[in-house]
C-alpha cells in the first residue's frame, strides 16, 4: 500500500512540473496581482495553481463558514437552489473546471470537512452566483456606491482636464476571507472575439464585480433595493452577466466598444435579483456614462445624465436604490453626495474621493475603495484594514497600460520555459530550482529569489550574469539568516531582461 502510495505520489509530482502555467503573480504594495493568459481553461488552470489556496479560503472560511454558518444543511439548500435555477456559458464551466484542475495539481486540497467531501464544478460556479442566490436566501448584506463626473464637472482640473472619472465603493461583509484574499486579476484572453480585462475580486470568483476592459469600458455592480422576480428561470449570474459585457470585444456588435455592450448582455440574461450596474467610458467632454437598473420583474431600465434625478452638473450617481426601474425611496447617502454637489459641481480626483468617503462611505462595511481615471491610464486601488474602512487608506497606484501590456509581444514558450517548477514540490527540507535563459540572448543580470505569500523576501538565491542554457539552484528551506522558515506556500520569482516570472512552492517539514 505504502509503495501503490509512493508512485501516486511520484505521478502527480511529474504531471505538476510538466504542467504548463500561463500564469504570473506577484505582490505590489501588499496587494496580490495576477496576470493570466490563454484560454478560459488556460486562464482558469493559472488562478487555481496560483491562487488556489485562497479558493479555498473563499469556500472554506467565507462561503461555508460565514455565509452558511458553517453548516452543511444551509450550503446544501444554496447549492440546490444554483442547480435548479441557474445556467453558464461553456466557457466559464471550462474555467471552473480549469480552476480545480490548477488546484490540485499545486497540492491545493479539495476536501471540505463541512460538506464532507472535494469542492467540485458545482460548488465553484455556485459561489460564482453569490450575489443573486445569498441575496435571495438573505444570507449577507451586499451594497456599494459609486460618483462618474466628466465635462463641465472636471474641465478645471488640470488632472482630468474635462475627462471622465469614476470613484467606487464596494461594501460587503467585513470579513477576514475577503480582506486577506483580494486580488487584482488581470485576464489576457487568447480567443478572438474576447478583450484583455482585469477584475478587483477575490480569487475563485470569475466574474466581473468591479470589470474594466483594454477599450476604457468600465463596469461596477451595486446591488438595487427590489429583488422581486417572477419567471425567467433558469437564470445567469449577474456577475458572469456583466463579464460577458466585459470581456466580449464587441458584444452588441455595433463596430465599437461602449457601454451600450454591457447594456445589451444584461438584456439578453435573466436575473433573479436586483441590481445597479455602473457602467462608464471615458470621451471627454462627449462621455455617457450609463446606470443599468435590472430585476426580473420589471426588466431592464438605463439612466443616464439627461435623466439624472437631483444630481447637479455632469455627474452621476448610483447607490442601491433604482431611480428609473422603480419610483425613487430616500437614501442617505445618495442624499448626502447630491448636498455636496450642489454646493459645487466641481470634481478633482481629490474631492471625487473626499465626497464618496464623507457622504457615502460606509465605516462598517467598505472593503474595497478604487478610482479609475482613462484619460490617465489610472487606476487606484484601496483595501480596508481589520479596524478601518477602505476609502481611509492610502491607494495603491496602478497603471493600467502596463498591466494590460504583460505578456504582450513575449514569445510564450519562451515565457513559460524561462522558470520550471521546482523539483520536487511538495518538499523537504530541500528542492531544485531550474530556470531557462534562451539561446542566443546575451550574458545579463538574473536574480532568483524566493518570498512568503505576503510577499516579504525570505532568500536570495541568485544575483548573477547566466550565459544562455538551462541553469539550477537548490533552496535548502532557510531564510537569509540560515533559519529554517516554516511549512507553507512560498513564491519563487526569476527576473532578467526585463522580464518577471513566478512559480508556486509548497514546503512540508
């Protein structure tokens, strides 16, 4: 039995290190970037290899844990409602099964103790409706906020010049899983009808909750306050929904890219639930961002600043309640940023962000804060803290060019060749590292170093010229004192030529 063991093992050690993944995560500013590539298999299969331990985190301690309050009997009754109601696209049940398969093969477990057995096809793509299937079984409060402002509103800023921005606030339960797990996943989509777009998300989920794609099309969702439905069963997603918007890259094939594509993959789904999707692109002075209201009783309703209730000058506003599918109720915060508009229409990206978080910041709740300006190639990312919300820290400055540009003009099998999966992996105490610098390149600078999952370096192991060939170094489990560091996930990342690529090592002691 020990031996049959023994040459599973072995197996599976060797599938892993031949595995191909199109796939590169790093750490910037203690925020988690991931770029995929390549077909929704492809891009699905780097997530759950990269990121796979923090799918399981979601399932585990969010979706499990928290949402069904651990118990088996409540999850059951979610799971079995996405069964019997809900529907996705080929693609995404391909990226679904990516995922898992990515999983295993980083040595992720798929066992749930609560369910009682692996996280299956199933289970994934019905975490992928938790906005519609949680809000319909009242498990978690979902809300959000988000300020658009262009034309007359930002022609004196010397910044925006007149340019479109939008300010967002993503308020969710305020949960360790969520705060600990988000991440910036930047898609790379290999299929021709599909657009480079990234997510501000959290890994496992696929799709687009705050989307902007590589033509400026920005897309935010905000639950609404009516969730009533009628018919329409099965149902899609809503947040898959929006990606289909996103991602396609002309979805209602009209010849250009706008917020119209994400008009029309709402109206061509059902949804169960209510929702306010943002959607925006940036053209200066000509700018129409739009605001989609949807649920499955009244259909679909867009708004936009020629119908823009109580808001003064070129901005426009969206909390949770429908303004245009149903008559307008009274929200506070709604309220609160039309009073500070009307004392100025005025908009800076300092005072978009001041307004949201003064009148519509949400101490108990916001777990995310972000500001996309086009015209800048700008994006702005914030996280909230155990203690303190979101829009109170300081964000992290992405730019969007270069995150959309990765990869791009790399000859992939030179990519992917450049770092090969330690041997072995799982380890211990020590494994070998083999890194590919391709023929006909010239001697340059290679460092080889290794970091934790929050990405603080651990070891240095190589800071040197390598002539072209295949080269290795072997980390020994120590840190750059000589300590050995404990079991876990460590990163192993290779830079040369400009170029930066990571593999994925666990360590058992």
């Amino acid at each position: 039995m020990r031996t049959l063991a023994t040459l599973l093992l072995i197996l599976a050690l060797a599938t892993q290190a031949s595995a191909q993944v199109n796939g590169d995560l790093e750490v910037i500013d203690g925020k988690s970037v991931l770029t995929v590539w390549g077909t929704h298999h492809e891009r699905g299969y780097a997530q759950g290899y990269l990121a796979g331990d923090g799918v399981k985190a979601m399932f585990d301690d969010y979706m499990i844990g928290y949402l069904c309050a651990g118990s088996a009997f409540m999850y059951g009754l979610f799971r079995g409602e996405y069964v019997a109601s809900y529907t996705v696209d080929a693609d995404y049940l391909d990226e679904a099964n990516g995922i898992l398969a990515g999983m295993v093969d980083a040595g992720v477990s798929l066992h749930n103790g609560t369910i009682g057995r692996d996280v299956d096809v199933t289970d994934l793509l019905a975490c992928n409706a938790i906005v519609d299937i949680g809000s319909a079984l009242g498990l978690a409060p979902f809300a959000c906020s988000s300020l658009s402002s262009w034309g007359t509103s930002t022609v004196d800023d010397p910044v925006l010049a007149g340019n479109h921005i939008i300010t967002r606030h993503l308020d969710w339960t305020k949960h360790p899983a969520l705060r600990e797990n988000a991440i910036l996943i930047v898609q790379l989509p290999s299929e021709p009808d599909e657009q480079a777009w990234l997510s501000m998300t959290c890994p496992g989920f696929m799709g687009s909750l705050s989307g902007i794609n590589e033509s400026g099309v920005g897309a935010f969702l905000n639950m609404g306050n009516n969730s009533v439905g009628t018919a329409g069963a099965p149902y899609h997603p809503i947040l898959l929904t929006v990606r289909n918007g996103v991602e396609a890259a002309d979805y209602d094939e009209s010849g250009e890219c706008s917020p119209d594509d994400v008009i029309r993959a709402i109206e061509d789904k059902s949804q169960f639930g209510g929702y306010i999707v943002h959607a925006t692109k940036n053209e200066g002075a000509g700018s129409r961002p739009v605001i989609i209201e949807c649920n499955n009783e009244n259909g679909v309703a867009v708004r936009d600043v020629t119908d823009n209730t109580l808001v003064a000058g070129e901005n426009l506003l969206a909390t949770n309640h429908f303004r245009a599918l149903y008559p307008p109720v009274y929200c506070s915060r709604y309220y609160g940023v039309v009073n500070a508009l009307n004392v100025s229409t005025a908009i800076s990206p300092e005072r978009s962000w001041q307004v949201m978080a003064d009148h519509a910041g949400s101490f108990s709740s916001n777990i995310q804060a972000m500001q996309y300006i086009e015209s800048e190639g700008r994006l702005a990312w914030a996280i909230d803290t155990a203690t303190e919300p979101a829009y109170m820290q300081e964000p992290t400055l992405f730019d969007i060019d270069e995150l959309f540009d990765t990869g791009s003009g790399i000859d992939e099998s030179v990519r992917v060749a450049l770092l090969h999966q330690n041997r072995p992996n799982p380890f211990s105490p020590r494994t070998d590292i083999a890194y590919t610098i391709p023929g006909g390149a010239a001697t340059s600078g290679v460092t080889v170093n290794v970091y934790d999952v929050t990405g603080r370096l651990v070891r240095r192991l190589v800071e040197a010229d390598r002539s072209p060939g295949t080269h290795s170094v072997t980390w020994d489990g120590r840190d750059e004192d000589g300590g050995d560091v404990a079991s876990g996930v460590y990163f192993c990342r290779i830079t040369w030529n400009g170029e930066s690529e990571a593999r994925r090592m666990v360590l058992l002691r």
